[in-house]
C-alpha cells in the first residue's frame, strides 16, 4: 500500500520537475540560439528534449562525464554571470519587500531545493559510502541554498519592478548587454544537467523497482513529460508551485512518518517535535496551494 502511494506522490513530482525544466530549458535555449539561428521556442524545447532523451537512455556511468563538464562549466560562468551583474544592484529596490507574502513562494522554494530523487544516484556514484553520501547531501543543500540567495539577490536588486518568471529575460530588459547571454547559458545547463539527473531517476524507478523493462521505463519517463507540454502544459510558475507545494509536500510527510517508524522499530525513540513541526509546514503549503490553485 504505502509503495504504491509513494510512487504516485514520487511519479507526480517527477514528471512536474521535469516538464518544468523542459519548458523552461526550452526558452533558455531558445533565447540564446535564436537569435543567431532563427526557428521557434517549440523547436528548441524539442532539440532539448532530444538531447535530453537520449542521454538518459545511456545510463549513470555515460553520462557523468558529460555532467562533470557541465558541471565546470557551470561553475565558470555563473562566476562571471554574478561578477559582472553585481554593479546593476540597486540596493533601494530591496525597501518595499512585503514579508506578509513570505510563505506564498512555498513550493517553489521546495521545488528548488528538493533533491531526495537524487539520493540514490549519488549513493551509486560513490558506491555506497554513507559518510561520503552524507558529505555529499550536506554540502550540496548549503552550496545549492547560497546560489540560490545570490541569485535571489541580483535578480531583485537588478531587474525589480519586471522580474520576469524565468528571471532572466527580466534581467536582460533591466541590464540588457551581453551579460544576459552568460544568463541564458548558465540557465540553459542548469535545466538540462536536472532534467538527465531527474530523467535517470524516474527510469530506474520504473525499470528496477515496478518491473518495466529498461525501453518502456526510458519511454515513460522521457515522453509522459513532453506530452504533457504539448498538450499545453506550459505556465512554469504554476507547475513548479503546484509540484513543489503538493507533491514534494506530501512525500516530505511520507518520508518523515517512515523515519519515525524506523525509529521506533530499531531504536524505540520516538520522533524529535521538530520534525512534527515539518509535517505541520507540509500540510500548510498543501493547503494553500489546492486554495490558490482552485480558488
């Protein structure tokens, strides 16, 4: 019963994550290239989508030398991205902040910081060393969480009152310059490193864990997501939010209702009030989300 349940929350906020990184990997694509290369949005989500599919359909050990890389890459230009936007910040832009709206970014929030679909990747990738794997998820959220900030920071700073949803395009009306190209690069990688890592997952879900084989699990987690954008699934806004704050949600209450059985079953210790605390901001930004997404 709770692997079934698991598995619907667990396929809904996969297949969100990954429509949302190929709508939005798409337009980044699209405003880098097109430019010098013409064609529409839909054919620059479809060329990502390709790409995309393909390596997925490799598996972890091809495709991560082609994530170390990006990985570098990511890293050099979101450096010069931040250094060189820094001097557009306009430090009056931060006075009117209303912190009244400070829990209705909830699952967006989630959204970018969620990564337990990742976890058993990373346990493959350093062979089952707890206390690596452990290094690995610490760090990860600490430097994830200060990108994000920094990020959060130039965009409001630089391009506030037309932040755009993707950030970026806003930027490039507030700054303009070659700067934003840096942007659409650094986005493009972004989009396109989670959506493989995303994409791996989501097939090794189906092929190991529900007896799919290999071709049908890569197909089910390549295309359920890219029907669903040509079926006009396309608002990223709402999708990251209603994935972030509703499916990322409940799994985050699954998992804490397993560890305290867990506890309970090896250690009889009962459940820090912290994590009760948690489960309370699940069930919140659950409700929330289903008020504004219906009402």
């Amino acid at each position: 019963k709770w692997k079934k349940i698991s598995f619907i929350v667990i396929a809904v906020g996969l297949i969100g994550a990954l429509l949302a990184y190929l709508i939005i990997g798409g337009e980044f694509l699209s405003s880098f290239l097109s430019p010098y290369l013409g064609g529409t949005p839909l054919l620059y989500t479809l060329l990502f989508f390709i790409l995309g599919a393909y390596l997925i359909s490799k598996g972890v050990k091809s495709i991560s030398g082609v994530e170390i890389f990006l990985l570098f890459a990511l890293l050099i230009i979101l450096a010069a991205f931040f250094i060189k936007t820094f001097p557009f910040i306009d430090f009056n832009k931060f006075d009117d902040i209303h912190l009244d709206s400070l829990f209705f970014p909830h699952g967006i929030v989630l959204f970018s910081l969620w990564g337990t679909a990742l976890i058993p990747e990373m346990k493959e990738i350093v062979k089952d060393s707890r206390p690596v794997l452990r290094k690995v998820i610490i760090s990860g959220l600490i430097i994830t969480s200060l990108i994000y900030l920094l990020f959060i920071f130039i965009v409001l700073g630089a391009s506030r009152p037309i932040v755009s949803e993707e950030a970026i395009s806003g930027l490039s009306r507030a700054i303009g310059g070659d700067i934003i190209k840096l942007g659409f690069i650094f986005g493009v990688i972004t989009c396109f490193t989670s959506f493989i890592a995303l994409g791996l997952t989501f097939k090794k879900i189906l092929w190991h864990d529900f007896g799919f084989s290999e071709h049908i699990a890569w197909a089910l987690a390549c295309f359920l997501p890219l029907g669903l954008f040509l079926l006009g699934l396309r608002e990223f806004i709402k999708i990251i939010s209603f994935t972030g704050s509703i499916a990322l949600g409940i799994e985050g209450m699954i998992i804490v209702l397993l560890y305290q059985k867990f506890l309970k079953k090896k250690f009889a210790r009962s459940l820090n009030p912290v994590f009760y605390f948690l489960i309370g901001v699940f069930i919140l930004g659950v409700a929330l989300e289903f008020f504004y997404f219906f009402w």
